[in-house]
C-alpha cells in the first residue's frame, strides 16, 4: 500500500510540467446492455495525462442488482496506463483499487474490499476534443484475489471476470505550469 501511495506522489510532479497535459472524462456506453440484465453495471472514468507516455486514471463503476434492496458494489481506485512511446494502445494497472460493497445479505454494514484489474486498451481522438477508448477489462489478472472475486461472483447474477469497455468522452486541455510563468 505505502509503495502504491509513493508512487503516486512521485509521479504527480510530472504533470505539472507535461506539454501536452489534459483531463478527460469519459462513460462507459457498454453499460447500456445492463438494460437486458438483472445486474447493472455502470463505470465513469476520469484521466489526466501525466507525460506523453503515462496518465493516471480513477474509474468509478457501480455493479448493483436491480430490485429494491439489492446488492450494491462502488470500485473506484488509481490507475496507471502506459502506453508505449506515446502511442494510442496502451496497458492500465490499478495502483490501489478499493471498494465497497453495501446490502449484503449476509453481513451487517457496509464491507471495504481490496481488488485489482488491469486493461488493454486504444485511445481514439476526434476533434475538437472527443474521445473515445475501446479496451477490454480483465479483473484479478494474477489471480491473488480469488476469495474476494468468489464472493463477488456468487452475490452478483452476473459479474464477469473479463469485460469489453467502450468509454467516449471529452477532454479538457490543462495549463501547465511553464505557460502559467508567462
């Protein structure tokens, strides 16, 4: 934990100087097919470019049953994507994933699970500043987790290990600290 919170810290500073710096904030449109399902699944995702290279990500994806009552799991966490000499491909590890799974049938309260995922994805961008990123998600890649993905999976009608992502959004330049000396 305390090397995932290091890391972070010490990759903030670069954007401070990155030239080519922007947010986007995206939604996920494959959840529209929780429509057919009795489980939603609904992610958002917000990323800041760190360098040409690297930008960090904090998805947020709610999976809940659909009945009153039902089972609710709120992931959201920090996230690494690379992409390869500032190409548009690029592979997301989760640096600290956390969530919290609230209506538990059989626990009182609100319960605190540690995951992790990692996706492989392309970053698309169409002027004037949309975006649109197609990757597939896989959930416990290393499979180190697999009591907390058991539970998930029998609580959930439908939770898969291995989920397809179109995300499209928008981007939003952000100044640097170069241009603001100016």
């Amino acid at each position: 934990m305390r090397i995932h919170l290091v890391a972070l810290v010490l990759l903030l500073p670069f954007s401070l100087s990155a030239r080519h710096a922007g947010l986007a904030v995206s939604l996920d449109l494959c959840s529209l097919d929780s429509l057919a399902y009795d489980t939603a699944i609904v992610r958002m995702e917000a990323a800041l470019d760190v360098t040409p290279e690297f930008s960090l990500s904090m998805p947020l994806t709610l999976t809940a049953e659909r009945y009153l009552g039902g089972v609710q799991l709120w992931e959201t966490g920090v996230f690494l994507q690379y992409h390869p000499l500032g190409w548009d491909l690029f592979l997301s590890l989760s640096l600290m994933q956390v969530s919290f799974l609230a209506n538990h049938p059989y626990e009182n309260g609100m319960q605190l699970l540690f995951l992790n995922e990692m996706a492989v994805g392309w970053q698309c961008s169409f002027p004037p500043s949309i975006v649109v990123i197609p990757s597939v998600i896989i959930k416990d890649p290393n499979h180190i987790l697999t009591e907390e993905y058991g539970t998930l999976q029998s609580l959930f009608t439908r939770f898969p290990m291995v989920r397809f992502a179109l995300l499209v959004g928008w981007t939003f330049p952000v100044p640097s600290s170069k241009s603001a000396g100016r």
